[in-house]
C-alpha cells in the first residue's frame, strides 16, 4: 500500500510528454492474439492495467517482454484460451480477448470482468454481437464460455455505442468470414487507432470514427510495429491540474482535436489554451469562473473519464455548476472525498450539484477508483496545506510516472509507503 503526501499550493508551469493511450494499448494488446508473428507495440505507458494485460496474455501462453519502452507480444505459443478469475478481476479489459481468442482457438472461457467500480458494466452487447458473427455463448458459474465452428460476417446494431463492444465485435470479425458492419458503433478516437492497427496487420477495416464499421474478414494477420496515439485523458488531467493550480503548461504530444469538448469548457472557465501541432498549451491567470453545466456522453461530447476531474475543478470556480453522469451510474464516489477538503456538493442520482468555494484545504482522503483518484489528487495539489491521498494503486492503473511528472511541472507530491 502506498500513498501521496501533497502540499498545495504550486502553480504548475512546463512541458509534460503524454504518454500512449492506455484505452488504445489495451485492446491492441487484445489483437496481437489474432496472428502467430511478432507485433510491437513501441512506447507502452508504465501503467498496472498494460501490465495486468501483459500477464494476461503469457497466461495464454504468449511470450510478452518488455524491450525499454516497447512490449514484443510473440503470440506464436498462445495454447490456452481460458483466463482464471483472478487475472480477469484484475482488469476489465480483459474481456476484450473474446472476440479474439475466439477467432483464433473457436472457443474462449473468462471470468466475469473485474475492473474500477464505477457502475453496473454489463457485457451484453459484447455477447450479442458476438452471437450474431456466430459464436454460441454460455454463462456458467461466473465464467462466459464462447464456442463456434466458424465466424460468419453479419450486420450488428449495437443498443448503445459502447466502446468495448464495439472493439471486441471488430476483433472477431476481422478473421470472420465475408463483411461484417457494426452500426450504431462507438466513435472515439482509441477505435480509429484500433482500425489503423489492425489494417497495418493486413485486416481490411473502414468506417472507424464513424458510427459505420465495416470489417471484410481476411486469412491471414500478419505481425507489426505499431505506435499507439497519444492518451487524451492524461493530457486532459494534466491541463485541468494546471487549471486548479494556475500557471502554465505544455500537454506535448496530445492532439486538442480529441479532447475539444474539454478545451472548450476550459475556456469558458477563464483558460487561455493554444492547441496546435500535437501541441495544447493552458494558461491559467486570473480567477475561475463555473461553467453552469457538464454532461458527459459518448465521443465526440464530453468524456466520462474526465468527468472527475473536471468536477474537482467546479469546486474552486466563482458561481455553481451541474455536472451530469449519463455513462456509468456510481462515478461520484470521490465526492464525500472532495467535501472533506471543503467542497460544497451534493450528489443526487446522476447529477452532482457543485457551488463553488474559494479553495480547497489539506485532507487525508481515498481514492475509490483510478479517474476519481486522480481528480483528488488534482484537489490536494491545488489545496492550501497538507493532504494525504490514500490507496492510489487505482491511480497506478491509469497514470505512468504520475508524480515525477507534476513534479517536474512544480508540484510537490511524494509517494510513500503506508
Ligand atoms: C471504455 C473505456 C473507459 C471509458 C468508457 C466510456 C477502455 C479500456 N475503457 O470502457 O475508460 O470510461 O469506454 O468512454 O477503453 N454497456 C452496456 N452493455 C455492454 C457494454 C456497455 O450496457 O455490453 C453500457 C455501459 O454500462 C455504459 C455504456 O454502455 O453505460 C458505455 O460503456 P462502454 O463504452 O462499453 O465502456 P467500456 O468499453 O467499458
């Protein structure tokens, strides 16, 4: 166990190297089951859930190394197509190698995800979709069981545009046979890169980004070096902790086009932002003042994982604001947190209603789960004295280097063992 001592206060100035997308790492890590050659994935985040992947997939009988920052998936000895409960508590993610372990074995067995605590995250329309290419499923004692003879295109419309889903169907339907379309698909950007890599495999993928996907099966996927894009929740973090914190800094490597939802309340907070070239430079001055309302919704609106973080920043604005949660339905379990050190917010079913205060103080608080975690330690760095944050292995899932990098900003932030 391990937690971060903060001392508030620091405005945060400098450059800040994004790291690769975790959201786009993890399903990646998925596909590279589907072909026997190498695939390497360059500049993996250091991150526990790239990690639990990773033993994942040794687990399966993959040999995957770490070479600095790359991970080398050989899938060639993959053997196996059961993941053990404890391995798939660790990580929700790992429901994304049922498409592929399907298409490459005919059949997959996994333990009911596990995964941050945020709502009921059913896994139905990954199962529908799956049914529909064919795949006869059964739920038994905790565990999902896929068997088919063959994958067969078909056309799937999914209820809601859900991003593992959507990823998942893509991953079985690349070796299927004939045209798959995905409708009602997720748009966000970790799915076009998902399709760039695919077809950098040899798949024959097109659509992504658009709520049409349309995947022509193919013999063969073929092994490649892949750098993954930049993961626009962390710069998101970054830029709203130099929002809270006031300065000036540099999300280098983030392109702003895929977090303008974000950019664009920032600004209506009193934020001056330059985005440009993979390039977004915040700069905070004068006060903050509230936006009256965010709703979070599926891609291109404004993203559930910087739901938190963005509400820890209402907190500290002039005036009030309703931030509304229409994704997953317990993701305000940070705000009795957040009341400890001042804030002034009531959660009443999907609706946090947030009057601002003038700052934050110094409290031992809990991070619940990884984007709430982080949104505390937003709060504590832009508090007056002391806090502690507490259980920050939830941070570790999402976030490389965390400290060193608000450190190298100005922060002061230690981690140290409990
Ligand atoms: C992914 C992201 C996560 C992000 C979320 C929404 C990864 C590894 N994780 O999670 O960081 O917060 O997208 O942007 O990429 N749903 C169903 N049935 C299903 C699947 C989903 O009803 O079978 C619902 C969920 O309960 C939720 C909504 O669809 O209300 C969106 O979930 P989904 O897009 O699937 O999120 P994840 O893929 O789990």
């Amino acid at each position: 166990m391990e937690k971060y001592i903060i001392n508030g206060g620091n405005k945060l100035y400098g450059g800040v190297k994004i790291q690769t997308a975790k959201n786009s790492v993890l399903p990646i890590l998925a596909a590279a089951v589907l072909t026997d050659e190498k695939v390497r994935i360059l500049n993996a985040p250091h991150i526990t859930d790239v990690k639990n992947m990773v033993k994942i997939l040794n687990c399966l009988g993959c040999k995957s190394v770490y070479e600095g920052d790359d991970i080398i998936i050989d899938s060639s000895s993959a053997d196996c197509f059961e993941i053990p409960r404890a391995l798939a508590h660790e990580l929700r993610s790992s429901v994304f190698l049922l498409g592929p372990l399907t298409a490459r074995f005919g059949k997959a067995k996994i333990a009911y995800p596990g995964g941050c605590d945020i709502g009921l995250r059913p896994v139905d329309l990954h199962l529908s979709g799956l049914k529909r290419l064919g795949v006869k499923i059964r739920e038994n004692n905790g565990y999902i069981e896929c068997e088919c003879d063959k994958l067969v295109g078909n056309e799937i419309m999914l209820d809601c545009p859900s991003v593992g889903a959507t990823e998942n169907i893509m991953l079985a339907a690349v070796k299927a046979e004939g045209e798959t379309v995905i409708k009602n698909a997720a748009r966000e950007p970790e799915i076009e890169d998902l399709q760039k890599f695919l077809n950098c495999a040899g798949c024959k993928v097109r659509g992504a980004g658009s709520g049409t996907i349309v995947v022509e099966g193919v013999k063969k996927i073929s092994g490649v070096t892949f750098q993954p894009m930049a993961d626009r929740i962390e710069a998101g973090t970054f830029l709203i902790a130099a929002a809270m914190c006031g300065g000036e800094i540099t999300a280098l490597g983030a392109s702003g086009e895929n977090i303008s939802s974000l950019l664009h309340k920032l600004r209506e907070n009193g934020c001056k932002i330059y985005a440009k070239n993979d390039k977004i430079i915040l700069k905070r001055e004068g006060g903050l003042v509230s936006v009256k309302s965010i709703e979070t919704q599926p891609y291109p609106g404004f993203p559930t994982d910087l739901q938190a973080q963005m509400t820890a920043l209402c907190c500290i604005c002039r005036g009030q604001s309703i931030v509304t949660e229409n994704l997953f339905e317990t993701r305000f379990k940070y705000a009795p947190e957040l009341r400890k050190m001042g804030a002034d917010i009531t959660v009443v079913d999907r609706n946090a209603f947030v009057r601002g205060c003038e700052k934050f103080n110094g409290a031992t608080i809990v991070a619940c789960d990884l984007r709430g975690g982080a949104a505390l330690v937003l709060a504590a760095l832009a508090a007056e004295g002391k806090s502690e944050v507490l259980d920050i292995s939830h941070i570790d899932r999402g976030y490389g280097m965390f400290e060193y990098k608000l450190r190298a900003l100005g922060a002061d932030i230690v981690r140290v063992a409990v």
